[in-house]
C-alpha cells in the first residue's frame, strides 16, 4: 500500500482529548508513513515530545494545533467549532517562518477577551500570512468540527455554503484546504461517511483543494474506550448522560490507522460520493503534497538545541560577554580571595581558568552574565537569595555572587555542573522567599523585556487518586463512594492500581468488594456476554443503538462496576490533565523568543511558555529556576521581628547573646545572615540536642535521629549529614558504616590508599558524586569531565557496561590488584547513580545552619516566622508544643494586640512571647480584617461592631476565641460584672444581623470619645463557662491549633487507665519495651526501601512530643485501612532505640482512638474525644488540623514546597533512615 | 419489515467486504459494496472489565447493510451486526422487499438543486433508509 501521512493527530498533551504519546503516535505512523503532523488542542503542548519521537524514529515531523474558531454570539465571542492549522516548512519562505507564525498564532488565541480560547475567522485569516513576505505561512484544514462541518446537520443546504464562501473570501489565497474525515458512524450523523461526502463536494463545488486525514485521537483501536472516559472527564459529565449527545466521540474510529485503511476510507467516500479513480488519486495526492509542504527541519525551523541568550545591549555590555565575563571574575577574585597569596592563589587562579575556557568554549557566557544579573537584581530589591543545586559548584558563579558557597574551601567540582562533554545547558538554581517570588519574576520580565521572558509551564497528570475519581465520575458511580474509594490509594501508579489490590494492605476492605461485585455480576453475565461477541443474544438487548441507560434492567447498581472502574483507572494513568506555571521556571531569551515558543496567561497573570522543562534543552531555552522558598521568606521575617523588638545593635547583641561588636549586625540592629560565621557554637549544640524542629532540612522524625546519631560539630558536617539523607544512600546502606567509622567504632575502610584523598571526609564511605568522580579520575586516569559522564552512564542498562569495561581494563593497566578493582566497581555501581552531589548538600546546608542558628539566638522572632510562612512539613499546631517546650508564651488572640501577622511581642514579664494573628481566625475574610487592622485600637464592644463592621458570625468567633476578652475585662473592672466568656458569646450572638448603615459610621477624621462599655459592663451572668475541653474544641475548629491545651489532654484519663506511655517518657524506657503509645497523626510516609518491601512511617503528636512509629507488613496487615485514613491512633509497639537521644516504636498493631468499639479495654472513651474529629460546628475540614500528607517523591518533585526538601523530599528519605540503621529488615 | 435477531455466517470477498450470507441453510450472494458504518454500544452498562490494551468492538458495533439474493426470489435487504473481537454476525434487521429504498451508490444521483423555500440538502434522502440508531432493536 502507498504511504499515507496522518496530518491531524491529537496526542496525550490534548488534555482529556487525547489518548496517546507521541512516541506511541509516531511508532504507529512510522509503519507506512514518512511523516506525521501533530496538532494538539489549542497548543503546541505535546509538539517538541513529537519532533523528538519522529527524529527517533526517522520520519519527518509536522507542527500544526487544533484551534477553536470563535465567532460574535449572543453572550460575546463563543465557540463555533474547531480547524487545524499547520505550520509551512522552509522550502518556500525563509526557515522558521511558518513555525514562528504558528507560535504567534497560538499565542494570540490565548489573549482573547474573557479567557476565551481561539481566533476569530478574521484573525485567523490575518496571522497565516508572514508578515514580511505576504505569503502564506501556514494552511488552515476546514475539517469536521469546522463551522463549515457543522452547518451540514439537519441536512442544510445554503447555510454550510453561506460559511463555506465566507471562509472562502477570508482567508488568502492558499492558506485553506478542506479536511475530509470518515469515523464511519451512522449514515447522515456528523463523522459519518456522508458527512464527508458532503464536504468533499463543498470543495469540489468552490474549488478548494481536499485532503485526507483521520482526525486520530489515539494510536490504537483498543485505545477508544480510554477516549469515552476523557469525553466524560472533559465535559465532567457521566457517559451515560453524554451519550448522543456532542461531547462523545461519535464512533472508535479515531486511531490511527495504516495507510490500508485509510485508503478503504477515501475509497467508501469516493464511492458512496459517486466519483471514481481521478477523484481518489486527487485527494490522496492532495494530502501527500501538504505534508511535503508543512515538512519541518528540527535545526532550521525551529532551532533545535541552539540556545539563545539575551542580547548583550540587553545585558548593557559595551564589549563581548567572554570578555566581560572575564573582567567580572576577575573582580570578584580581587574581593572574594582578597587575602590568597602564592601557591593557593594560583590553584584558585588555574580553576578560573579552566571554568572561563569552558564556558566561553560552548558559547555560554552571556548566560553566566544573564544569571548575575538576575541575581543581582534580585539582591537589589532587598530579597534574600540563594544559588542552589550544582551551579554552587562553580568558581564563577561564586565570583558573580550567584552562588554563596566557596566551592574551593569546600572542594566541589566544576566538571560536576558544566563540561566540555556536556551538550546540555547548565541549570543555574535561585532561592529567594517565596512571599517575593511573583515580584521577583515581574521585576525579571520588566528588566529583560516581555518580548524575551516567558514563564516555564508544567504538566500536571493523572495519578491514581485522580484517575479514580474520573474513572468513578464516567460509570456515574455515587461521589460519596468514589471520594472514599479514593482516599485510600496511597502511593502507588494509577496503573497498577489492580495489582495494589491484591497487595496493598489498606485497600483489602475494597479489593472484596471487587471480588463480591463480580460475584453478583455474575447474573449479568449470560448476556453481558454478547456485548463483544453476540454469542447469546436472548432479548435482544445488545447491538447497536441501546444509548439510555436509565430504565434497562441491565444497568448496573452500586458496586457491580468496581471491576470496570479499576480498569478505567488503569487506562488514564499518567495521562496529562492540564497544564500550570512551574513553580520555579524562568525562560529568558533573545527578542525572538515569542517565535520560538506559544505563551498563555498562567495563574498569577504572567505569560508562560505551553513548553514545559523537558523541552527546554530541545529547544535551546535557558531556564532559570528562581524557587520560592519559605523558609527563606520565614528567616527574613524573623529578622525583621528582631529589628522591631529590638532596634539597636546592642539590644539586639545583648537578646541574641552575641558580641556586642558583632560585625554581622549593623547599627540598626538588622541582622546579615549570610555574614554570620559558620562556626557557632550555641547553632550546633542546638542541632546535636535534636530539638530541630522548624529548622530546614533536619526537622523531619528520620532527621533528627541522624543528626542526634551524628552529632555534628561543623559545617561540613551538615553538608555530609544533609547528602546521607537521601534514598540512594539509605537504600544503600551507607549511613551505619559511616556513623560507626565517625564514632570509631569501626576502623576506617578505604579499598586503595590512592582513594584516602577522596573519601577522607567521609572515613571511607562514598556519598557525594564528587567522590565518584575522584574515584574514576585517580584509577583510571580519564578526566574530571569524562568521569561525570562515565558517573551519568552508572544504573543505565544500556551505558553501564561498557563504563564498567572501561574501568576495569584501565583500572588492571594501571596494576590496581582484581580484589580492589571489583570492590571500587561494586561501590560506583551501587552508589554512583544516586549518590548526592556535593554542591547541592553544601548549597541546602547554608539556610539549614542559618535557621538553626536563628532558632539557637532569637527563638521566639524564628517561631513567630515559622507560624506567619509555614514553611515545614508540620501542621503549625505543632508548633505551640515546641514553644511550650521553649518557654515561649502563645499570647491569644486580642482585637487590639493582634495584628494581620503572627508577630513577636514582649511580655509585661519580659520575656519574648508570640501573639496570634488575626488572620488565622477560620473565615476572616481579607476585607474584614483590612478593616479590624485600619480601625484598632477599639475601647469597646460597640466601638468595634462600628467602626470594622463585622459580621454577627465573625464577631462570634472572636468572642469564642478570647479576642473580645480584653475589652470584657476592662469593663468588668470598672463595673463589677462577673459575666463569662460564654456569656459574652451568647450576647454577640443575640445582637441582630448588621444593617449596613451609613449613619452610624463616624465621620472620619472624628476622634471617638473614650467611655466606658456599657453594653459589655452590664453582661448578664448566666452562662456556666466553657470547659477546657471546649475551649480547645473551638480552637481547633476556629484557628486549627490547640492553644490552651493539647488536644490529646481530654484522652488524658483513658490513656491512663489503659497504661499508655507519653511521648517524653519513651527515651527512659529499655529497648525492646512493649509499649502502647497514642497521639495525632502529623506525617506518614512511606519511603522507597531497598527489597521492594513498603515501610509505612507514621509520626503522632500526644503533647508531650512526637513518637515515630514504623510498620513493617505484618503490621501493616494487621492495621488495614487504619493505616493511611485515621487520624487519632493508639499504637502497640516495641521500643527500639536509635541512639543516644533518639527512640521509635515498631508497631504491631494500631486502633482508630474514635473507634471506642475496637479498642482494647473496658475503659470508657471520653465524651469530648470527639474534638479531634475535625467536623465541628464552623466544618473545617479534618485536613487543615490534621498532618500535611506527603505522597510520592514524584509529586513531591512537582510540589515547589516539597522540592525544597522542605515536605515529602527530606522527611521521606528521613524516615528511610529510621530503618537504614536501625536494622529492622 | 421484521425484527430478527438470528446468528448468520458471512464470507468475505477479497477487497474484505461481505461476499456470501449463509442464513437458514440458504446461502446468499451479497450485491457488491454494502454499506458499512458503526454504531456506539453503552459499554459502561455491558462489560465487566476493560483492561488496558483491550477494547476492539467495545465502543462500538459494525454494521453492514446487505442487497441479498440466492437467485431466485427478488433480492432483498438486511441489516448485520458484526461483533467483534468474537467475529460473530447476526442479523438485526430485515426490510420486506416493498420497503424500496435505494443502497448502493445512493448518492450518485443525488441532485443538488435545493428544494425550493426551505434549505435541505437534497442529500437528505440518506436519512430515509437509515434506521435511527434504536430502531431494530427496541421493541424486541
């Protein structure tokens, strides 16, 4: 059969419209096609995925996107129907032309008035020409979906030739074909054979060139079911209720199919149209002629890895980069090595060298120079900034002041970020805080131009609690069922959610409901048979045309689906779902860069680039990662805090006990945090007491034990702490060799004293890919650079061997003996692949030090910045524990104290406390507390209903909360009146809804005359006062923290009776002691473990600390669904110690605390246990108290908070260690 | 016109269309280019599971429409559903020979004249022999 180029496929990157890869597109077309076109939904989303699967596959790729047509309706511009539009390759107009045009087009179809999606017929006639020419630069495809197509149901004949001549005589001459498409359904239907007929006598009729194609949704028939659920997904609506109606595919037909196929296609349209060979050939030769003319040359149409910078005039350079870079650097060695004499100078002299060669080699000058000045600007907004990952490797970033770590001092390799080997673009790593990170990109796009910077988008696909819902919203399964069915899938991939269910011990209670569905299924079956195969057909029931659902008898009821909603799950796994900004992607180019890429708004209103970071090394972008770190922000405000407090330099040297001539504090008392010496004391005694929490990277449950083991004495150790904790290295089992040749234990092991240089720092373990790199370097003799290559090749099936023949063969040639060859051997393969780089430990190391020395010196301002940007992987309600812990007061609530900020506040007793923020009130809306904050102080109850004018609901609250307390109180004084809290809520609730009344607003400017508060001085008393146990109740519900008491303290006498041990006594007890421990869940993680076996870690809080608690499968098995759903649990375990200040439980078994049936004992479960619940009367959902959920380390990668290491990254790999050395498994 | 549902067996030709129908013993000739089109089948209410990588006939169900004739009688018209992945036909549908309509090559003398006053495509003759997508079936 001739070959036949499919020019209209949809891919995955179609969210919730297409069904398969690239790759999986172009294997299918690779079989008897030269070429294939993309054309995704409104974008080019999936269109570098294509060039890159085509150049793979030998066949030449076509760009081209599914656009919507708009036209004016009654409610404005609406949707009238969809065309393709294909971008001209080089052969008749400059290269580029058609790509770039394509790019603005897509672009300007997302800049519509009102968030509407697509062109005009008007704008679209006008942006298919290239503007300098005048010629058509790209070819729009009036298909089955077009207006056109559209106006042919109801068998019109003037109205589709009334659209047809008017598209006609809009768009230039050339620059529209008409698209036949057969899905072959019903006869007269849209997507039937007759349709396309119809279309294709249109063409005939006004003479407008016909081609072929099949509009392909997916790569392979049995891919069409998969298509049904994104119809239901996408329209949100389930297909039962979509059926025939437009929002489902009309048939399965939509794959893509073999040039033999197609051709019966064309055939049954030719024939049933009446036309005979001529016609056929025509259209055949049509289509083919469009692909040739829309072929595309990755490197001439669309710059295929040739990376584009920032002019120099827009960098301000007055000579070329290579020498300003150089001219820069050297200024920066002047400043940063100021004392470097002699032999040292040099060495630092020679690495400048070869970094500048190197860079200025593959042409990346201007990027380095682009990056400082990035940096720079970020510096001079008064943000704080850290370089992070490799780029802390490089001498140059440091001399730039990118970068903050000295990368001589602490032995970090250049060939690790950047070499000569390497063709892919350096990524270079910002830090700032996150509460500046929108202005710091809006300050980027005003400093380099719109036209240059677009932000980086990201994918967003369909993991298994996802997939699940719109599996269940599909079958038309009941919401409430389909959420609990949901919450229980933990970490796994939607598709291997059937191979879960046999597994997982928390989905046994719905893997029986699977099994029973299909049991009682089992009376459909005689003639759910025939559905596929018409063996039986009793009632005739099945074939074609039965479409409602709703009154056949064989619809199904309540879980007879389960068995199919597996399947469908499995079906949608991983597939797209929408795009987003990138939490930390900057693309910055040249003046060109809107050619090269299609940009829509994002969520904060900035454009972002509809590439996301796969394809930025395609497609020759530089991406700078600017990170919003809230910790950062936290430090920031923490000093700010100390400032207000204390606005002197001696006031704040005496608070924090520093010297007074302190040279990291100026005379303002503002503190440098990236000036203090890394060599404090009272920081690292801080950390070796463990009482870590809230400093980053070393709060997590598994953090605190190794640093608690480790005991670190200096900054490196941190650095080496920080790169332990990660999964390679405890997969591994690096960290108890290293702990005990570090304690000297165990005599330090080196395989080859050649190696003692590399892997002094750490007795002997390998843990830094600096390490592997060293290792290569001195064994084989090959060169840095070519070592991180051989370091890259490590773990890839396909790579590894012949590095390993390599290493061997140079290895015995320089007379290393075959012992040591295949020790060294056996540590690069198990390591090498996953070992940390240096760099990125020692760039976290600096806000890790810097926090824990905050939190060593100025606590209760650090606290204050912890509660105000949440920076951790803890709720904040663990926070009031470690300032009970400190001696901290929590100050409450107070309508004139508090502000819209957790702030720090001195106490009349002189100490430094923390007063609650008004804006963690449950339902204070921004309005409202503009308004409590620009009226304060108030003098009485009246005086606040009036001049904030609160809401009755609102006002409750604060008066629940305590807010009103001091207002109550000083009118009690000046009266006598002994009425309560609850009193004061029951009034507040009695007062009538506000009017909004103009005229009892104070006219501004009048200064409120001091009274007493007759209203609150005359309370009735009558209300008994609230307990402890409410007070606590509405905290949660109100504020989410348990401020007065902890909220475990009502189980107090239960626990109790039961013999259950507090959190603070388990250090005191023996290793191996049975133990029943209870608290709130704060983390669960269940980290990946070396042998495929799942470890689930679950930490609880019981007010006195947290007890981390690790199940291994039997007690996984034995705790069921309890283990990921409940949050109040009652834990028998068996102590293990960890160390000198470290213990865990393993458990064995584990209750839900509500549960008081399954509880062990007779003891009567308090009445006011239920506070914890979650559900109480403002309806807070149990989320916002319970422990932040981390899941994967994939999501965590997509998560901006967890990238940081500061959720699911480091506590995940933290725990890891909790069984890495404490030798459970 | 009558309501079957009766299994037939159905050889094909070698361009890969319906040559011969076997139905009752008596085999047919089928005139040359049926018609064939799909039509969607509910399969959330009809399969018990979907895994991935399966699914051929499961979204929807071949039909062809068939002129038959052993010969003798004057030929006449039946509608087939092809289920796959079993391969089983049975047919759905059969049109009494008075039920005239045209089949093969329908359109070719379609005329494009409109209908004088209201705009419908002469084309819409099509519709006259299409059953709509229930009708066959429903009443069975």
């Amino acid at each position: 059969m001739r070959s036949f180029v499919h020019l209209h496929t949809s891919s995955a990157f179609s969210a919730h419209f297409g069904v398969s890869w690239p790759q999986e597109m172009v294997e299918a077309a690779a079989v008897d096609g030269d070429a294939l076109g993309i054309a995704d939904r409104d974008g080019l989303y999936g269109a570098v995925k294509h060039v890159k699967a085509c150049m793979a596959g030998g066949i030449d790729p076509i760009i081209g996107v599914d656009l919507a047509v708009l036209e004016e309706g009654a409610g404005g511009l609406e949707t009238a129907g969809r065309v393709v539009v294909l971008a001209h390759g080089g052969t008749l107009l400059p290269a580029g032309t058609g790509y770039g045009a394509l790019c603005r087009l897509i672009s300007s179809a997302h800049a519509q008035p009102g968030n509407r999606v697509g062109l005009t017929l008007e704008q679209l006639a006008a942006g298919v020409l290239d503007s300098s020419s005048g010629k058509p630069a790209l070819t729009v495809l009036l298909g089955p979906d077009s207006p056109v197509a559209r106006a042919l149901n109801g068998n019109r004949y003037l109205l589709p030739r009334t659209r047809f001549l008017k598209w006609r005589a809009a768009m230039p001459v050339g620059s529209m074909v008409v698209e036949i498409v057969s899905h072959q359904s019903t006869p007269g239907a849209p997507m039937s054979t007759a349709h396309a007929v119809r279309m294709l006598k249109l063409a005939q009729e006004f003479d407008v060139p016909a081609v072929l194609s099949n509009a392909v949704r997916y790569a392979r028939e049995v891919d069409a079911p998969t298509a049904d659920v994104l119809d239901a997904a996408r329209n949100i609506a389930p297909l039962r209720a979509l059926d025939r109606h437009e929002g489902l595919q009309r048939t399965g037909r939509a794959w893509l199919k073999s040039a033999a196929d197609m051709s019966v296609v064309a055939r049954e349209v030719i024939h049933q149209g009446g036309w005979g060979g001529a016609e056929l050939r025509q259209l055949w030769a049509n289509t083919a002629q469009l692909a040739d003319k829309c072929r595309l040359d990755p490197v001439a149409d669309l710059g295929w890895k040739t990376p584009r910078t920032p002019e120099s005039q827009v960098l301000g350079l007055s000579q070329p980069a290579t020498a300003e870079l150089r001219q820069r650097t050297e200024a920066g060695l002047n400043r940063r090595f100021a004392g470097l004499r002699g032999e040292k100078l040099l060495a630092v002299r020679h690495r400048l060298e070869t970094e500048l060669t190197t860079i200025s080699g593959l042409e990346f000058d201007s990027y380095f120079l682009t990056v400082a000045e990035v940096s720079e600007m970020i510096r001079s907004m008064g943000v704080r900034r850290a370089a992070r990952g490799s780029g802390a490797s490089s001498l140059v970033n440091y001399l730039l002041g990118i970068s903050a770590v000295d990368p001589i001092a602490n032995d970090l390799l250049f060939e690790r970020f950047l070499s000569r080997d390497r063709s892919t673009l350096p990524d270079i790593d910002l830090d700032v805080e996150s509460a500046e990170r929108h202005n710091v990109y809006r300050r980027i796009f005003e400093r380099f131009g719109s036209e240059r910077v677009t932000l980086m988008s990201m994918q967003n696909s369909y993991r298994a609690r996802g997939a699940v819902r719109d599996a269940g919203l599909a079958l038309g399964m009941d919401k409430g069922e389909i959420d609990r069915i949901a919450k229980q899938l933990w970490r796994f991939s939607a598709g291997s959610f059937r191979e879960a269910l046999e597994e997982k011990p928390e989905l046994r209670d719905f893997a029986a409901r699977v099994r029973e569905s299909r049991e009682l299924g089992g009376s459909h079956r005689e003639y759910d048979a025939f559905g596929t195969d018409g063996s039986e057909l009793p009632d005739g029931t099945d074939g074609p045309g039965i479409h409602d659902g709703g009154g056949l008898d064989g619809g199904r009821r309540g879980g007879a689906q389960l068995d199919l909603l597996v399947d469908l799950t499995e079906r949608l796994d991983s597939l797209p779902r929408h795009i987003s900004m990138h939490p930390c992607g900057v693309i910055l180019g040249d003046a060109a860069l809107l050619d090269r890429t299609p940009v829509q708004p994002s969520g904060m209103g900035l454009p972002m680039s509809q590439f996301d970071k796969h394809d930025m090394d395609a497609m020759g972008m530089l991406k700078l990662d600017v990170l919003g770190v809230r910790m950062q922000s936290a430090m920031a405000y923490a000093v700010r805090e100390v400032i207000r407090l204390h606005p002197s330099k001696e006031a704040v040297a005496a608070e924090g006990g520093h010297a007074p001539d302190a040279p990291f504090i100026d005379g303002t008392g503002a503190i440098d945090l990236d000036a203090v010496p890394l060599d404090d004391e009272p920081t690292f005694e801080l950390i070796r007491s463990t009482h870590t929490l809230g400093c980053f990277q070393i709060e997590s449950p598994g953090q605190r034990e190794l640093v608690g083991k480790m005991a670190p004495a200096e900054f490196n150790d941190l650095i080496i702490d920080i790169s332990l904790f990660r999964p390679g290295p405890m997969q591994s089992n690096m960290v108890k060799p290293f702990l005990e040749s570090r304690a000297g234990f165990a005599a330090e092991h080196y395989p080859h004293p050649d190696l003692i240089p590399a892997l002094k720092e750490t007795h002997g373990v390998t843990v830094f890919h600096e390490q592997v790199l060293r290792t290569f370097h001195v064994m084989t003799g090959c060169t840095l650079s070519r070592a991180d290559e051989f370091r890259r090749a490590l773990g890839k099936e396909d790579l590894e061997p012949a590095v390993e023949a390599y290493f061997r063969e140079k290895t015995a040639a320089r007379g290393y003996t075959p012992s040591v060859i295949d020790e060294v051997w056996g540590t690069l393969k198990a390591f090498g692949s996953f070992g940390f780089c240096k760099a990125h430990g020692a760039a976290f190391a600096v806000p890790t030090y810097q926090s824990a020395w905050l939190k060593a010196h100025h606590p209760a301002e650090f606290l204050a910045g912890l509660w105000e940007h949440d920076p951790g992987m803890y709720p904040r309600r663990l926070l009031v524990a470690e300032a009970r812990r400190l001696g901290i007061p929590i100050l409450p609530l107070d309508i004139n104290a508090s502000t819209g900020e957790y702030r720090a506040e001195r106490t009349p007793e002189g100490t430094t406390g923390i007063r609650l923020s008004l804006a963690g009130v449950y339902g204070l809306s921004g309005t409202e507390l503009k308004r409590i904050l620009a009226a304060q102080p108030y003098d009485s109850l009246a005086d606040l209903r009036d001049r904030a004018r609160l809401s009755r609901p609102i006002l409750k609250r604060l008066a629940q909360l305590g807010a009103l307390d001091s207002l109550h109180s000083k009118a009690k004084e000046l009266t006598g009146n002994t009425a309560n809290r609850a009193d004061l809520v029951a009034h507040v609730n009695s007062l009538p809804v506000r009017a909004a009344n103009k005229r009892s607003e104070p006219i501004t400017g009048q200064i409120p005359l001091p009274m007493e508060d007759v209203e609150l001085g005359a309370l009735a008393a009558e209300h008994p006062a609230p307990g402890m146990a409410e007070t606590v109740r509405t905290e949660l519900d109100l504020l989410s923290l348990d401020v007065s008491e902890h909220l475990m303290g009502s189980y107090a006498p239960y626990l109790d009776a039961l013999g259950v041990h507090r959190a603070e006594e388990l250090l005191g007890l023996r290793n191996n002691t049975e133990v029943l421990v209870a608290g709130v869940r704060i983390a669960t993680q269940t980290p990946p473990m070396r042998g495929g076996k799942r470890v689930v870690f679950i930490s609880v809080d019981d007010g006195t600390g947290c007890v981390d608690t690790v199940f291994f499968t039997e007690a996984q098995e034995k705790s069921g669904p309890l283990l990921f759903g409940t949050r109040m649990l009652l834990i028998r375990g068996l102590t293990r110690r960890t160390g000198p200040r470290g213990i865990t439980v393993q458990a064995l078994e584990a209750w839900d605390l509500h549960d008081t049936a399954s509880l062990p004992g007779t003891v009567e479960v308090p009445r006011t246990a239920g506070i914890a619940q979650g559900t109480g009367v403002a309806g807070i959902p149990p989320v916002l108290v319970g422990a932040r959920r981390t899941d994967t380390i994939e999501e965590a990668h997509s998560n901006p908070r967890m990238l940081l290491g500061q959720g699911a990254v480091h506590d995940k790999q933290g725990v890891t260690s909790a069984s890495g050395y404490t030798d459970h498994h | 016109m009558g309501i079957f549902s009766e299994a037939v067996d159905v050889m094909y030709s070698a361009q890969g269309e319906p040559a011969q129908l076997v139905w009752h013993g008596t085999v047919y000739d089928v005139a040359p280019h049926p018609l064939c089109w799909y039509e969607r089948r509910p399969w959330w209410e009809r399969d018990e599971r979907l895994p991935p990588g399966t699914g051929v006939g499961a979204v929807d169900t071949q039909i062809w429409r068939m002129v038959l004739s052993d010969g003798g009688a004057p030929p006449f018209s039946l509608d087939v559903a092809h289920y796959r992945p079993a391969g089983r036909w049975r047919v759905i549908k059969v049109y009494d020979a008075e039920d005239s309509f045209r089949t093969d090559g329908a359109l070719d003398g379609a005329d494009d004249d409109p209908l004088e006053g209201e705009d419908i495509d002469p084309l819409d003759g099509v519709d006259d022999f299409c059953p709509g997508p229930g009708e066959g079936l429903d009443g069975a």
